[in-house]
C-alpha cells in the first residue's frame, strides 16, 4: 500500500526590486533538499512544494508559480527575499503586509533576508523583538522602528515564527534553516554539502533547533504561542497562557498539548534554550548572562537544563559552534 506524503507549501514573495537571483536560488535549493530527502529515503517527511507569489497592483499577492502541481493547502512558511533597489509603493506595501499578517495568523512562518526585514517591520510583528538586517541599513531600521531590538552583528536571528538574516546573499541560510525544521538536520547538512555553501551543523550534531509547531489549525493555541515568542516566554504562567488563549486551564492544558506535542513548561523551556543556543553561537555574553536574559534566575538550573535538552554544556556548545572572539590590536 502507497501512503502519499504530505506537502508543505513555502511561499516565496515577489516584489518590485526583489532579488531574482534569491528568488530562485530559494527554488533550486528546495528542490535539492527534496532530492536529498528521496536519496535519505526520508519518506515520512513532506515533500516540499515552492509557489511564487507576485505583489501587484490594487490587489494582494497571487500566486504565479508553483513547482509541484495539485491542491494548494495554507502556506507554512512566506520567505521575503532582499531588495538590489526599487521598493513596493505605498499602496502595495499595505496590500503585502495584510498578506504577510493573514499569512502568520493562520499558522505561517516569516522569514526575510537583508532589506527585507524592512517588510517585516512594517507589519509590527518584529516589535519587541530581536532582528537582524543588513549591517549598511541597519541604523535607518533601527530609526525608522525604534521597537525592534536590531542586532545586525547576528548573521540568522531564529524567533520562531519569524526569521531574519543579514547578507543580501544570506538567503541560503534561511532556506537551510527551514529544510532543518521540515526534513532534519542530515537533509539540512546534505543539501548545504551539495551545494557547497556554508551551514552551522549544531542542529545536526546536538538536536535540531526549536521548531514549534504553527500549522495546526487551533488558533487559540496559535495566539499564545505567538504571544511566547514575541514575549521570550520569559515571566510568563499557565494562568496568563490560558486567559490569552481565552480558555479554561485545564481545556488549555488539552489543547496546547494535542496541537504542539509539548505541554506548556517544556514549550517555554525549549523557546528558552533554542534562544540561549543562538546567543552562544553568536554573542561573547557570559553563560550566567545568557541565562539571565532568556529568563532563568538560577543559572546552574539552566546549564542542567541546557545540556538535558542539547547534550552539551553551554561552554561546551559555544566552544564547538560559537564565533570566535574578536580579536583586539595592542599597540
């Protein structure tokens, strides 16, 4: 008996001035990845299907192109490519971020490569949160936002449901960093091999990164897990979790559990660690720092809990995937 495998549809934006070459570049990538998959005889994974979708005038975004035929279902993730000059204008630029809201309401992760996190912000969902740009605008995002925590020395800011990377060419790192969360690490790490590309192998050596579950279609559960993200999941309660979602504990304890796999402390426990992984591979703050910051007062519980889930201790996991420190000139 044939068992036919799910399809995961990712959306990739066209606008004016979006970089074809990451527009395609996206496309081919993916279906390396699906090559690697079939090679991997991943069969339990989905096939991942790419659509384009153009931003035209007096109207959202159409879908113009698709690279599998047959039914399309809701979109898991929309990937908005960089800019090499023109912009949308005023009127499509409402249009796209009605879209890119629809689009994350009903359970899609954004990702935006360089300029693109410009498209992002102007939806508010990068709102006191951290994200990542080119490193010549990100004083003008910085200005123009002045919500968004912007942290251009960080090449991928992995939140979950929002991505941002840096380079105009960063968006190979954003494509692998979705084939890691829909078909593994080793998928991941075979697609990057193929195409001779650089990829952090930590999710491949120590568990892949967090990758909540968006599309499940209970959009109570969705709207905590959204409020978790942008929040940290930092001082936060099953009472509060369940008077966002406007449920009953005991109901919410059901629901989240049935839609995320998790219950609510080791979701919040996961969002925490997954954080504290990018801030040690990306950042030079001390372990107790880092702890602090992605919300555990007893930084010895955090390194038990740190190495319960990733195997490794944080300096342990920051010596085998962190950026070098930089080095200071004496003169």
């Amino acid at each position: 008996m044939t068992v036919e495998r799910a399809v995961a549809d990712i959306g990739v934006l066209i606008y004016p001035g979006a970089q074809t070459a990451a527009v395609h570049g996206l496309t081919d990538l993916f279906s390396v990845a699906n090559r690697i998959a079939d090679e991997y005889q991943a069969n339990e994974r989905p096939i991942l299907r790419v659509s384009h979708w153009q931003a035209e005038a007096g109207g959202e975004p159409q879908r113009v192109f698709d690279s599998h035929e047959g039914h399309a279902g809701h979109l898991v993730a929309v990937l908005i490519p960089p800019s090499l000059g023109g912009e949308p204008t005023a009127a499509q630029l409402q249009d796209i971020k009605r879209w890119l809201l629809r689009q994350h309401a009903s359970g899609a992760t954004l990702g935006a490569v360089c300029v693109g996190a410009f498209m992002l912000a102007e939806t508010g969902l990068l709102d006191g949160r951290a994200a990542t740009t080119h490193w010549t605008q990100s004083k003008a995002l910085a200005e123009r936002y002045p919500h968004i925590n912007v942290q251009a020395d960080q090449p991928i800011i992995d939140d979950g449901d929002i991505i941002t990377t840096a380079g105009l060419m960063a968006w190979s790192a954003l494509g692998l960093r979705l084939v890691e969360r829909l078909l593994g690490p080793s998928v991941a790490t075979g697609t990057a091999r193929f195409l001779v590309v650089e990829h952090n192998d930590s999710a491949q050596q120590c568990g892949s990164n967090f990758s909540p579950i968006l599309g499940h279609g209970d959009a109570a559960v969705l709207k905590v897990q959204h409020w978790l993200q942008a929040s940290g999941a930092v001082d936060v309660s099953l009472p509060e979790m369940a008077k966002t979602a406007g449920l009953e504990e005991r109901t919410f304890l059901r629901r989240f559990r049935a839609a995320t796999g998790l219950k609510p402390t080791e979701y919040c426990q996961h969002l925490r660690v997954g954080k504290a992984r990018e801030m040690l591979e990306y950042t030079h703050g001390t372990v107790d720092h880092i702890a602090w910051t992605v919300g555990y007062q007893d930084p010895a519980a955090f390194r038990v809990l740190f190495k319960k889930i990733t195997g490794l201790t944080p300096s342990d996991y920051r010596r085998q995937f962190g950026v070098s420190p930089p080095v200071v000139a004496v003169r």
